[in-house]
C-alpha cells in the first residue's frame, strides 16, 4: 500500500491505466497534457469535514517510479502491450507538476485536493496509487480526530496495530492519526519511524503468567516503576485487580515517590472508572490515572463522558484504525483538462446523480475567512486564470442551489492548493510530523463548532466562481446535445 515495504509500487496500478497507456500511445495521444484531480463527494460517518493525509506517500511514489526489466518482462507476456508501449515504460519517468493541500489540512467534498498536470499516460498511471494514499490516510485521519475531539483534551493513544489491514496500514494508520492530534502509539516501528511516544504496558498473559495477580502487579511495579500502569481487570475489577493495584501502590511506588495508573479494558467503564475513582481517591490515591479500552471510537467516547466517567486516557483500537463505522473514504481521480495542438479544452464528467458530474479545468481553490472573527466561511474554486481580490466585497452562491447566495465583506482568501512538483522535479519540502500536527490543530480551530458537530453538523459551502459555473453549465449543455 504505501511503499514501507516495498520501494518501488510502480506495478501496483489497476491494469486499465497501462492498457489505456498503450492505447494512447498508438493513437498518438503521448504528447496530450492532461489535468486530473483527485477528490471524494462524501464525509465519512455524515461529518462536517474532512482531514487530508497521504501526501508525503505520493510524493515517495512519483520519485521512485519506475519500471524494471522484471516488471517489463511480466508485461510482455500478457500479449496485450505493443513493443513500442514496453519501450516507453523503461525510459519512464514522470515529468509532470503537482499540486496538494498541505497534509493536515481540512478538506470539503468536490474540491480538488490534488491535482497532476502532465503528458496522459504519466498522469493515468499515478491513478491508483495517488487514490490509495489520499483515501486510506485521509480516513483514518479523520476519524482519529474526530476521536480526540470527542475526548476533549484527555489523551487518547493509538493502540490498533494488531487489528489493522496489514502492516503497512498499521504503520501509516499511526501516522495519520498523529497528524490528527494522536501523539501516542502502541506501534513501536511507527513510533520510531514518526517520533511519536511508544506506549504499552502489560497484556492480561502477564498477570495469567505469574502464580498471583498481586505477584504479577508487583514484579512490573519493580521493572516500571516510572511507567507503571497495571491492567486491574483480568480477574474481578473492584474486587481483585483494583485492591492488588492499590496493596502495590502502598508497598512499591509511593516508598520510591512514584505514581502509578490502573487501566480497564472490559465491563462497564462508566461504572467501573467512577468505582474505581472513589475507592482510589479513598485510598490516597487522587493523582493515580485511569485508562480505558475495548472497542472505543468517538460515539462511546461522548457516552461516557455524559455518564460522568472518571478517564484520564483512552486506548483506541480497531475502530480507529480501520475507522470501523465507516471504512470507505471513496476518493476519486477524475479527468477535468486535455491540451493538444495548443488547444486548452476542458472535460467534463456528466451524470444523473447530480454529486457525480465533475467540475472542470484547471482550477484554484481558495478558502474565504472572516477577518472579524477568523473563521473559514466557504471555499471557493476559481479557474486557473482567476484572481480574488479580498479587498472587495464578494457574492458566492451554491453551484447546485443558485439561488442560495451569500455576500461577504471584509474577508481574507487563501489559496489552498501549493505546488508540489514542476516539471517532475519535487520543489516541496515536507514538514516533519509534529509541524504537521499543530498545522492541523490550526485547520480545525479556524471552523465554527457547528462545522464540527458530529450529528448534522452545519454544511460547509463549495462554491464556484461565475466563470467556472458558467463553462460547468455550457458543458453540460454541450453534453445533453451530443
């Protein structure tokens, strides 16, 4: 999936992007200048927002691609490829420009997040790998912000490795979910490789290894005794594990001048943390931290926060890492303009279901904020020839609901999209993961807290420039004709 494995994923395209390849190749297309964009239609789980990730794996993508004598030779023997098609594929190198928003960024459906302006055969072949990074990244960046959003600046640590879809989703699932605000993981080579903290502390086999729980709870208490966080539910919560956590609390970490946590991974975490709270609180023990797991996302999350749940820290699992309400982000890869001859000619994709006609050209995306208040209100996307003067007042308008408009004043825009590659050198310098991180916590703060609602939340507008609706329409007229 993402090239941790395996340098070079040339080959992992879907097969009609090489037959189409070879195709426009014998028809003489080679020289064709394609513009493709990649965006989805939908937030996952009806969210207000989106949070982009994945770039960094396109990035490492374009710059290795390349097709070795092994891979050429597996081509021939399909017999559907011309000599010539082959021939080109060895000399392959990408010579295109791309453009991106920056990774952690907030995103809305129907906005180009990347765009590839390059020779049509270069810009099919990035097709598949370009959609998996944007969409498996993207999803679980967002749905691990949703989840640190949810536990309302308590921690929350990405303990998801063993459920996730492979190693490769296991380890760039930790880092989208650190760009999203999760700083911890359970994954020691993704806190390794994205200096986030490793975490981890004991599974129910070690209290099961020893002759007692007491035993186990002592013996990790003396190997740990600053990271001591012992798992109180193997037995009987209140009755065994919570007193044995306590006798060695008294015994081993208070005489060292250390504090210590318990963690619970099963039974009614309402009732058990706010037990657990009382006695620990009785006992002396105030500034002892619990923890909690099993199965939790952001829906659990507000439920036992509105039961008054005593958590300090949440361990999220599998339902973040594989976002498990809604494991489909559903980006898409669409052709917008072709240039051939020098002619400029903009496509376009036209269907019944109104959220799957495309919108096309080359285009700009520009986020509008109001200067009072610093919010984003709506992004607007410009043909590539087009300025906004945030100097003067403006009028968007619903590109589906034309008649649903909006005057605004006293704005601020900001282009969204930066130019990654030129010329198929990369120009870009990624920020580091941490730069990353407080980027989006920036993205995120800047929408009203009904933008972010998690039921219903407010709709975001994507509007469309005059000139850029108006050659919408025109093709799509063109188009009924034809």
């Amino acid at each position: 999936m993402t090239g941790e494995i395996n340098n070079n994923l040339s080959m992992l395209t879907d097969f009609y992007e090489l037959t189409m390849g070879n195709g426009y190749l014998k028809n003489n297309m080679q020289n064709y200048e394609a513009v493709f964009d990649a965006f989805f239609r939908k937030v996952p789980d009806d969210g207000g927002f989106a949070i982009f990730s994945g770039l960094e794996q396109i990035i490492n993508y374009i710059e290795n691609l390349h097709f070795t004598d092994e891979d050429i030779s597996y081509l021939k023997k399909q017999n559907v490829f011309d000599d010539e098609f082959l021939d080109y594929l060895k000399n392959f190198k990408f010579s295109g420009d791309v453009w991106a928003f920056p990774e952690g960024s907030v995103m809305f459906p129907n906005e180009p997040i990347v765009t590839i302006k390059a020779p049509i055969i270069e810009a099919q072949i990035l097709e598949t790998m370009i959609l998996i990074s944007l969409n498996f990244s993207s999803l679980i960046a967002t749905k691990a912000n949703r989840i640190v959003r949810a536990a309302n600046g308590r921690s929350v640590m990405e303990f998801g490795a063993r459920r996730a879809q492979g190693p490769d989703a296991s380890i760039l699932g930790a880092r989208a979910t650190a760009i999203a605000g999760v700083g911890i993981t359970s994954n020691t080579l993704s806190a390794q490789k994205y200096g986030m903290k490793p975490s981890g502390t004991m599974a129910h086999s070690w209290i099961q290894a020893f002759d007692s729980e007491y035993e186990a709870f002592e013996t990790y208490a003396k190997l740990y005794p600053d990271n001591c966080v012992l798992l109180v539910d193997t037995f009987d919560t209140l009755n065994s594990g919570l007193p044995n956590a306590i006798k060695v609390f008294d015994n081993i970490l208070k005489p060292m001048g250390k504090v210590g946590g318990i963690r619970i991974d099963s039974g009614d975490l309402a009732y058990l943390t706010k037990e657990s709270r009382r006695i620990l609180d009785k006992a002396g023990y105030k500034d002892v931290k619990i923890v909690v797991s099993n199965s939790i996302d952001e829906y659990k999350i507000q439920s036992l926060l509105s039961q008054n749940a005593q958590i300090d820290s949440f361990g999220i699992g599998e339902r973040m890492i594989t976002s498990k309400s809604e494991p489909v982000f559903g980006g898409v890869y669409k052709l917008v303009q072709i240039e051939k001859n020098g002619d400029v000619i903009p496509k376009i994709k036209v269907s019944n279901n109104v959220e799957k006609i495309t919108v096309p050209g080359l285009k700009k995306v520009f986020r509008l904020y109001d200067k009072k208040t610093g919010k984003a209100e709506a992004d607007y996307l410009t043909l590539e020839d087009e300025k906004v003067d945030d100097t003067k007042p403006i009028v968007i308008f619903d590109p589906n609901y034309t008649w649903k408009m909006k005057r605004m004043e006293n704005f601020s825009a900001r282009e969204m999209q930066i130019k990654i590659f030129e010329n198929g050198k990369r120009i870009y310098n990624s920020p580091d993961i941490n730069e990353i991180n407080a980027y989006c916590k920036k993205e995120v703060k800047s929408l009203w807290d009904e933008v972010k609602r998690f039921d219903s939340p407010h709709n975001y507008y994507v509007d469309l420039s005059q000139k850029l609706w108006n050659l919408k329409q025109g093709l799509i007229l063109k188009a009924k004709e034809n």
